[in-house]
C-alpha cells in the first residue's frame, strides 16, 4: 500500500469505533486541558471509556526513582530517555496520571487491542532508513534514532524490506509493579566450583549448533527451517536431564509461532525466575528470504543458551531457570514480548534478571559489549566482573536504555533488569542480515567466551540481593 498511514491530526477527527458508531474526539498531543475534558466529556456519553487505549509520552527524565513512578502507574514502558517515557494506558490510569500530577501529554489514541492498526517503534540506522520510514508513515514521536508510528499489518513488509529494526508495542493491560533494586556483588577471588563448571562450556559444541542452525536455509518466520529449528532445539533441550518444556506459543502477523522454552525448576526459591534467552529466527534484508543463514545473527545466541542449559542440567540451583530461544525477534520482538507478557501476568512469580544473547561470534579482540537500562546497572556490573575474573575478558558497558531493539527490551518494559551481551556495539559484523553470515564467517572463540562469562554470571548472581 502507498501512502502515509492516517492518524489523528490537531483538532477534531472523526473516529471509528465500531461499525456503526462515530465519535468527535481531538489530538491530544500538546492539547489545552479544556481539550481533554471535552473529548473525556464525549466517550462517557458514548459509554466507550474502557475501549480506548492511549499512547502517553511522560515528561520526566529517565532514572531509577521515576522508574517506580512510571510503572506504579502504567505497569509499563516502551521507551526511556532523558526526554522522559513512552507508555500506554487505558482511561483509569489516564485518570491516575492526572491526579498523580506528572506532566505528560497524549501521543495518539485507538481503540484497546485494534487488530487493524498497531503501534510501533522504529529504530534507523541510517538517514536512508529514516528518509523512507518518514515518506510512507507519519511520526508520533521521535528521539534520537528512535521514531514511533501506526501502521497497518500488512505495511509491516514495507519496515523489513528497509532493513529497519522494529518493535510492535504491546497494548495489554499490566499489573502496576515496582522495580527492586540490585547491587552489585563484588568478586574477591574465583570460585572453584564455578570455575568448574565454567570450563565446560565448549567451543566445539557451540559451533556444532550453530552449524545446524544454519542447515535449516533460513529461520525467517515464514519458511520452513523456521519450524523445523524450533522442532530441532526442542529435540535437543528435551535430552537435557533435569528440565521441563513451558507452553510458549504466540500470535503474530505472520500466524501461530513457537518460542522453544525450558525450565529448571529451583530448589530453594523456585518462583524467583532467572531468564537466559537468545533469539533463533534470521533474517535477510536484500534478497530472497528463503535463504537467511543467521549464523552469527542469532545462531550463536540460541547457541549459547542451549549450552549453558546443558552444563548446568545436572546442577541444582536455589532459583528457578528459564532457557528460551525467542522466535519472532527479527519482526518486532514478537516472541519475547510474548513470553515476557506471560511472565508478568504471573502474581506468584518474580522475574529478577534476564540475560540476553544476540550476535557472539565478530572478530576476537577479547571484548564484548554490554548493554542495560537504569534499573539494569547492576546486573551489567555483575556480568562485566564475572567475564573478567572467570574468563579474563574485557566488556564495554553502555548504560544505555535507547538501545531497545533486541529481546532484552521486551523485559525492561516490565520492570524488570535485564542486558544485552554483543560482540561489539556500535561496531558489529559487517556480515549482519546478510546472505554471508555464516559460520565460515565468525569468531566462535569469542562465541566460547562470551557464553563462559554469561554462566559465570548466572551462578554468582543469586547472592547479588534483590532488595537493599
């Protein structure tokens, strides 16, 4: 389709609402108060208060403190900066904002859960990117290299042929929660029992995954090798003793999909979840999608959690687990929002940390990025000393919550702390999403590393407190 997708613009629009029924509503962006009442004033009379949703830009800076205060009352966020946050809410917690006397203003408006049109959030990486994404749809909001817009579904293809990084933005409801602080553990000296376990992570093993994961042609969402490598790493997860599969399929524009997700159940405190997760689905952005091999985009990932899944299957541990191959990163973190959805409508459970694997294998030079927002500083600490003291490798920590756009974010919108690790950042294969990443092309030692410091981290994690 051609075009700019339509939006509500300033003034007042005609709104559907359902097949029959119209409503005058405003623009609220920048909107007067009296504005607001009028168009709040109208859908009471319509008796539609509960099916509107409203995508809200808060205008306070990003830090720990206003972090409580965002998901206190919203459950959630999309987007932090100084600038402030980018969140959704339904009419009572429009209400709360208001009465809770933070300064915010409304982006846009749509019914709750409108299948014909979502939001998302865009990330360019260049002026080309933007040119286009500006040409065919309109902004709501921009920041740095981040811009959000509407679109329909089927103008999703438009984003994955520009080669843009996307995020669909998830329009449920959350539980308000808070974030608990962490601090960071200090390491004196290494632990031989870790050390032990440390030292079966195994390069030969990492590559051999990888390798069949690029066996598959391409683990794009719509093709084949997408479903035979969720039926592959499922295979081998289940061989893994001392683990159970968790239920995680999904909606998506692209139909019914398939996370692979495995739990080891803790002993001690079994509903403290820790989350290891790595996406497997590829993608290209020239040419034919029926040839993506992924190796270092994400086999090393997925890789990476199926091996420390297998060192630590014998293991007990006093926190429960879970291993996740994400399906669905490459079009809008789908898979991950998913799982981290189901995980904050759990009220039994809490997900203290997760961490996240994506592209481990570009040129060895002994260092890795690390990636996390406010309230994940002291899970970046965690990981940056564990890879030092236990595998003797250097990290560079961005603490950095605009770099959304890989699975990581879909936790940090619930609350909870959680890094990337990368082979580099801004720096990365020259080979990404291209028909050349493949394994002839990667560093596996850096993969063997990277994975090392990762589980490293996982053992020692639990004596970091969750609270002060």
């Amino acid at each position: 389709m051609s075009g700019k997708v339509s939006f509500w613009k300033i003034g007042i629009l005609t709104v559907l609402f359902s097949t029959f029924c119209f409503v005058q509503a405003f623009a609220l962006a920048n909107q007067p108060k009296a504005e607001l009442d009028e168009f709040i004033k109208n859908i009471k009379e319509e008796n539609r208060v509960d099916q509107i949703g409203y995508l809200i830009q808060l205008e306070i800076p990003s830090n720990r403190i206003n972090d409580d205060k965002v998901l206190s009352v919203s459950g959630k966020y999309f987007y932090s900066s100084d600038e402030g946050y980018i969140t959704h809410v339904n009419y009572e917690r429009l209400q709360n904002l208001i009465d809770s006397g933070i300064s915010f203003k409304v982006l846009d408006k749509k019914r709750l859960n409108d299948e014909n049109e979502e939001w998302l959030m865009v990330w360019a990486e260049n002026d080309r990117q933007e040119k286009a994404i500006k040409l065919r749809f309109e902004p709501l909001y921009q920041h740095d290299h981040t811009t959000i817009i509407r679109i329909r579904p089927e103008d999703e293809d438009h984003l994955v042929e520009q080669g843009a990084q996307y995020k669909i933005l998830d329009e449920s409801l959350f539980p308000a929660r808070k974030v608990e602080p962490g601090e960071q553990i200090k390491i004196k000296a290494p632990n031989q029992e870790i050390g032990k376990y440390v030292a079966m992570i195994n390069k030969d093993s990492l590559l051999a995954t990888v390798q069949k994961l690029q066996d598959f042609k391409s683990r794009y969402v719509n093709q084949p090798g997408n479903t035979s490598a969720v039926q592959w790493l499922t295979s081998e997860f289940i061989k893994i003793p001392g683990l159970k599969q968790v239920e995680s399929t999904f909606s998506s524009n692209s139909g019914t999909l398939s996370n692979v997700v495995f739990e080891k159940t803790g002993t001690k405190d079994p509903k403290t979840i820790y989350v290891v997760c790595g996406h497997m689905d590829s993608i290209v952005t020239q040419g034919n999608k029926n040839f993506a091999p992924g190796a270092d985009d994400n086999g090393t990932g997925a890789a990476t959690v199926l091996e420390i899944a297998r060192v630590l299957g014998t293991k007990e541990l006093p926190y429960t687990v879970l291993f996740a191959c994400m399906n669905a990163e490459e079009i809008g973190l789908v898979g991950s929002k998913a799982l981290a959805k189901a995980l904050a409508s759990s009220s039994d459970k809490k997900v203290k940390a997760c961490l996240n694997l994506d592209m481990l294998a570009d040129n060895d030079d002994n260092q890795f990025a690390l990636i996390g927002d406010t309230k994940s500083n002291w899970l970046i600490d965690v990981v940056k000393d564990a890879a030092k003291t236990y595998v003797n490798l250097d990290s560079k920590p961005l603490y950095d919550s605009k770099i959304w756009y890989s699975d990581h974010s879909s936790f940090w919108n619930i609350g909870v702390p959680a890094n990337l690790s990368i082979e580099g950042y801004p720096e990365m294969s020259k080979f990404y999403h291209s028909v050349n990443d493949l394994v002839s092309n990667m560093a596996p030692s850096l993969m063997e590393k990277i994975a090392r410091a990762n589980l490293a981290a996982l053992l020692i994690i639990d004596s970091v407190p969750a609270s002060k």
